[in-house]
C-alpha cells in the first residue's frame, strides 16, 4: 500500500493486519516501486513465470504522492506485471479514470476518498463479487474455498452471469 497520509496508512493496515492480510506500507511513490520490485524479484526466483503468481494480492495506490505519483508508480508495476491488481485511493475519480484509461491502456479499480477501513477490506476481499455469486444462486464459500485471484474471480462472475441468460460465449 502506498500512502503519504501516515494516520490513515496506520488505519488502514491494522485493519487489514486483523483480517489477517500481510501489508506493507510506502509513504511516497519511489519506496513503493523499490518494495514492489524486491517482493516480485523474490517470486519469480524461485517459481515458473508461467504460474502467473502475484508479490501482491492487491496494490493499494494513493493517486498523489510525493517523489513519483501513483499513476507513474502504477505504469511501471503494470509493465512488470500485468497481472497485478492495481486499485487507486482517490479523491479525485474522474480524473483517475481518465488519466488510467490513458495512460495504462486498461481500468483499473477505483476507491473514491475517503472511506473507512471496511470498505478497504470489502474491495480488497471481493465481497461485491461474492455476493453476486449469492445473487446467482452460487455457493460463494466454495468459491472462497477454491483461492481464486481477483481476476479469475472476476471471469468466473462473468461466465456465470452469461450461462444464467443462456449464452455460452
């Protein structure tokens, strides 16, 4: 996670920290990349790239941040890895939006400050997407069972969503 404000930092990962997430914190863009470039360097060491394994499950960007924005930070992290899941803290969404659109060439996930360390962790464990599962008469535990990432969650929703309108593909 990188975020310059300490206080809601401190908040932040104590919540996720209670919900048993291992967190690490930047205060500025430049410390962000050096943790997140360490971290990958230590998983794809030892595993086959193949395996698409992520340092992170998510990386929690405060859009403006001291020594290189979270735009900039989030380039660089997605040209390493395309896979990662990127979510930006933001006041200012519109712009987010467009800017990621822009420059990232994908949407990324959008959180508008403020908000409390629940909606953190609701976004971060994919309750919405668990509780569409529900909607669709799906068993959601067994799909947190299952571990999926936040992607092959997101394309399980997906198909799912298009066999219950009866299209395959």
């Amino acid at each position: 996670m990188a975020e310059d404000d300490a206080d809601t930092a401190v908040s932040y990962k104590k919540a996720l920290e209670r919900r048993n997430h291992a967190v690490l914190v930047a205060d500025n863009g430049e410390d962000c990349l050096k943790i997140y470039h360490e971290e990958f360097q230590k998983i794809t060491s030892v595993t086959d790239p193949t395996d698409h394994l992520q340092p992170f499950d998510a990386v929690v960007l405060d859009y403006k941040m001291p020594k290189i924005d979270g735009m900039e930070v989030a380039k660089e992290i997605l040209v390493v890895n395309p896979r990662q899941r990127v979510i930006f803290a933001s006041a200012y969404v519109m712009e987010t939006l467009q800017e990621s659109i822009k420059q990232l060439k994908q949407v990324v996930e959008l959180m508008q400050k403020p908000f409390g360390p629940s909606a953190l962790i609701d976004t971060i464990e994919d309750k919405e997407i668990y509780s569409e599962l529900q909607k669709l008469d799906m068993n959601a535990d067994v799909f947190k069972r299952a571990n999926f990432r936040h992607e092959q969650l997101r394309e399980v929703l997906e198909l799912l969503r298009k066999l219950q309108k009866g299209k395959t593909f």
